[in-house]
C-alpha cells in the first residue's frame, strides 16, 4: 500500500523567506510523487512531479522538490515567499509505471505568508 | 472547454434527499476521477473512468454513492439518501490517458443538513 504524510497542517512564513513543506511517502514500488496547490475555492493545479528522472524536479512558480529515497521524502522548498505563494499545498504519490492512475493525497499544508 | 468544469458549485440539501454533481472533463481526454476532500482531510479517491473499460470502483464508501460516464465524456456522481457526514468538496480530475497529469475542476461544495 501507498501512503503519503505530509508534517505541518499550517505553516507560516514572512514573505522573501525559505518556503519548505514536507512530505514523506511510504511505497512498495518505485513512486511516481507529485506537488499540487490549491487557491481558495478553485481546483488543484499541479506543481510539478517526479516520474523517476532527475531527482530534483523543477516547477512553476519558482518551486522546486527532491526525491530522496534513503529518506523516503519529496521536500516542497521556494527560496523566497511571495505573498501570492498563500495556499493549501498537497503532496501525492502514485504507483509509478505500473498502475498509475490512482493518486494518494496527503492531508495538505496550509501555507501563511506574512508581510 | 478549456479546463475541467463542475456543476453546480455549491450544493446545500437536506439529509435524506438524493444529489447529483456533473463534471465535463478536458476534450479529449479519456481518464475522469472523482475525489472527496473532506474538512481537515486530503483527497479521497472515490472512483475513475477510463475509456470504454469498467469503471474502478473501489473507492465508493457505500452502496449510497454511484456514478456513470455518458458517451466517454460528462460524468455524474449521484448520492442517495444523503447524510451528513457526506458533506465535502467533491472534485473532477480528467487526464489525457490512464497515468497522464490529472487536471481537477473547481469542485462542487455538498452541505448536508
């Protein structure tokens, strides 16, 4: 079974600082893993993913993640807050190359970004 | 369209009563999931469409909870006899194929009372 524990409910940062979420996975086969955010009442859009290439992984908005498997962790880091970045963000975790199709969420980390 | 839309956007119905929530997917995409975020939880998956295959159903928490996909396109989820603890944002995802990035609706906002 997958599961995905993200550490931090609600987290707050002042705006120009280091944004970091964490996530950790739990999965019996290579992951496919997966940043979403979430504005007030809109949908999910995704961040970025990781589908077993390059370990760091880029995204929009200025957001970048690593896989590392020893630690089993797939960290959200953004050098610098805006105010825009306030969000709830969610990690995600999928079965990789072999029933991909069923996305695991984590509970969501609300981020507060402070002037 | 140009993204995923759900109907209606907010729904408040009475316990006991039926609801059906509509999703139109991305054209062209053959993958549709429907999830369940409840207050202070992630996102449940509840069932996924692909093509003209058997749908998974696996994630329906009850017999209450149905859904079908029309032509390959618009989806409904139906819940009968509502009850309160199904109150929760119901998403719409669509992907292009099986394993493709999903892409999720806005959501529509059940509140049973």
């Amino acid at each position: 079974a997958q599961s995905v524990t993200q550490l931090g409910s609600h987290v707050s940062v002042s705006e120009g600082a280091l944004v970091l979420l964490r996530c950790n996975y739990s999965s019996s086969v290579p992951p496919y893993l997966f940043w979403y955010v979430q504005y007030p009442n809109q949908g999910l859009q995704l961040l970025l993913k990781y589908t077993s290439a390059a370990t760091l992984v880029k995204g929009i908005n200025g957001f970048e993640a690593e896989f590392k498997k020893s630690e089993t962790s797939f960290h959200l880091t953004k050098p610098s807050a805006h105010m825009s970045d306030a969000a709830e963000y969610f990690c995600a975790v999928s079965r990789g190359s072999s029933g991909t199709y069923k996305y695991i969420f984590g509970t969501g980390t609300r981020l507060k970004v402070l002037a | 369209g140009a993204g995923v839309s759900q109907s209606p956007s907010n729904k408040v119905t009475e316990k006991g009563k039926d609801v059906e929530l509509r999703c139109d997917p991305i054209s062209g995409h053959t993958a549709l999931y429907w999830y369940r975020q409840s207050l202070g939880q992630g996102l449940e998956f509840l069932i996924y469409f692909q093509g003209n295959s058997a749908p998974d159903k696996s994630g329906l928490p009850s017999d209450r909870f149905s859904a079908e996909r029309t032509g390959g396109s618009v989806s409904t989820l139906t819940i009968q006899r509502t009850q309160q603890e199904d109150s929760a944002v119901y998403l719409c995802a669509s992907s292009f194929t099986s394993g493709g990035d999903q892409f999720f609706g806005p959501g529509t906002r059940l509140t049973v009372l």
